[in-house]
C-alpha cells in the first residue's frame, strides 16, 4: 500500500481540496476493486440516531466519511511537500520511497 494509516495527506479533488489530514483507516473494498481512506476531520457525513430509551434525547453524529484513496496525496513529513510514492528494495524488505526528494519515508 502506498499509503498507511498515520500518514498525513492532502486531498487532491473534491469538496475537500488542497485540505490536509491524517489517515484514520484504509478500507479495501473487494467486490468493488476500489480502495478507501478516512481522513480525520475531512469528508464530514451526519448520521442521525434514534433515542434508545424513554427520557434519552436523540443524535447527530458528525463522522469523517470515506473517500477514493486516489483522490489524496501523501505528505512528506521533512519537506511538508505532496509527494508520489515509490518503493525501493533493500535486500528482502521494500521501503516506501518519496518521489520529492528520493529519501526512505518508512
């Protein structure tokens, strides 16, 4: 995966562009063949619960909501510049590899 839980990203298109974020989760839809990332604090969706008891009040949940991973880009964190990522091999381990300045993010 190019990119992981814990990287920081900006969003490349959408509502949310040019905003910049952490990565909460990756989400791999199989049956649709499309990978998802949830962004904190980007891509606010409501959801609207239901009182559960009598005497409870109901709610409204803002949560950040999932967008196409090919919609962010990553953010190098030395150059604070937005990057596209490689690999590199060092002997049987493969590193993540930012494009910007050719230096190991891993």
């Amino acid at each position: 995966m190019k990119i992981k839980t814990g990287d920081k990203v900006k969003v490349i298109s959408g509502k949310e562009k040019g905003k910049t974020g952490k990565v909460i989760q990756v989400i791999v839809h199989a049956e649709k063949g499309r990978t998802f990332v949830i962004v904190e604090g980007l891509n606010i969706i409501k959801r609207h619960l239901k009182t559960r008891r009598a005497g409870e009040k109901g709610q409204i949940l803002e949560l950040a909501g999932p967008m196409d991973i090919s919609n962010v880009m990553l953010v190098d964190p030395k150059s604070n510049k937005s990057t596209r990522v490689g690999y590199k091999h060092e002997g049987k381990t493969k590193k993540r590899l930012a494009k910007v300045n050719g230096e190991l993010l891993d």
